[in-house]
C-alpha cells in the first residue's frame, strides 16, 4: 500500500488538487488546515470522489497541534511519506481580479517591520520546520520519503508590496535546496515549485489540477529539487 500524504494546508484549490492526484494514485490523505468544519467538507467531497481523505484540524503556527495532527493522522492512516506544505495567503480565486495585498498581511519593503515579517515566517517557514519535524524520522527510518515544499516565484524575484512574504518565501526555498542536499543519500525526496501565475481553474499552467500534477511528476521522477511554474 502506497505511503500517506499529509497535504498542509489543505484547500479548495491546490491543496484539494494535490490531494486527489495523489489520492486517486492510491495514497491514504490526510488534510490538515485550520479550519476543522472547512476541512471536513473537503475531505467528505474527496471521499465521494473515491479518495480515502480524513480531516486533522491544526493551525499551522501552533507547533503542538500541528505536530499532533500529523502523528494522529500517521496512527491512523500509515505512515507518512509524502508531505505536500503550502499554507498561503488565500488570493481570490477569480481569473483577472487584484488582491488586497494588505488585506492578505503582505507589506512593501519600506513598510515591512519585525512583526510582518515574523508574521509571515510563522506561517510559511515555521510551519514547515515543525511538520517536517514531525514527519521526517519515519522516512529516514524507512530510507523513502518525499518533503514537497509549495512556494511563490517572490522567492527569487521580488514583488511590490508583497516584501515580507517574499524574505518567508525565499527562506523556505533556501532550506529546502539545503535540506535536498542533506538527505540526497537516504531515499527522502526534497522538492519545491515556485508559482507565479494566479491560481486559478481552467487557466491552463494555473490550473490547481495541472499543478498538482506537476508536483506528482516532481515526486515520481525525484530527478531535480525545484521548478517555476510563470516566470
């Protein structure tokens, strides 16, 4: 039987994505986000689709529950192997439309202070630290494992107003490539896919469904840590 997939920061949009391209592959979900009764009714819809998907309510920044979250979700499921990470700023999900980039908590550069910028570490680049905590000795144990890392094109090429996201993301980009490099050798698989289109239905490269199958081919191949998707 194929590994669990703990997909953080599970969405309508990619996250449900990631969670049935891999599900629909044969691996057991597990979706973990805040919101417990959003998360349920994902993971009731991905169970209608045939996917064996079950909910683990966490807020990401909270390091106890969301290492909590992951071990219950490895009792009940199997063991992890795979973790999909990509918590964000929701963007609206219209083709075309403007974020409140304020509104979602991104700053300009001369307008980023200590507190915007930790803001967005927690959620991008602490979250990840504790859920691959959580998750890594079972796959180092078992010498197989994948860590898949979602981020923003920002990460290498900066943004207007969106300064503070942009130090989280290109921090979460930096350890992942050092991390790859750390656990070349014991079977565990690092990847990271930087995005830099709306995300998007039917918009082709934006599609969440064409992106998790990006991510799925990422993970099947194991032969490169990173790729851009619109830059």
């Amino acid at each position: 039987m194929s590994s669990t997939i703990a997909v953080v920061g599970a969405g309508p949009g990619l996250g449900k994505a990631i969670a049935r391209r891999f599900g629909t592959a044969g691996h057991p979900v597990a979706l973990v986000s805040r919101n417990g009764e959003k998360l349920k009714g994902l993971a009731d819809s991905l169970t209608a689709e045939g996917v064996n998907a079950r909910a683990y309510p966490a807020d990401v920044t909270d390091r106890e529950a969301l290492t909590g979250a992951l071990h219950t979700a490895a009792e009940e499921l199997g063991r992890i192997g795979v973790l999909a990470y990509s918590p964000s700023p929701a963007f609206p999900d219209v083709a075309g439309q403007v974020a409140d980039l304020k509104a979602l908590g991104f700053t300009s550069a001369a307008e980023t202070t200590v507190e915007s910028a930790q803001a967005m570490f927690d959620l991008i680049v602490g979250g990840a630290l504790t859920a691959t905590a959580a998750v890594l000795p079972g796959m180092r144990a078992a010498r197989d494992g994948a860590l898949l890392f979602t981020g923003g094109t920002i990460a290498v090429d900066p943004l207007p107003g969106m300064a503070n996201g942009g130090i989280a993301m290109a921090g979460l980009r930096s350890w992942a490539r050092s991390l790859h490099d750390d656990l070349a050798e014991e079977g565990v698989y690092v990847g990271h896919l930087a995005i830099g289109v709306p995300i998007v239905r039917g918009t082709g490269a934006g599609d969440p469904d064409s992106l998790a199958d990006r991510w799925y081919q990422l993970f099947r191949a194991r032969d490169t840590f990173g790729a851009t998707v619109g830059f």
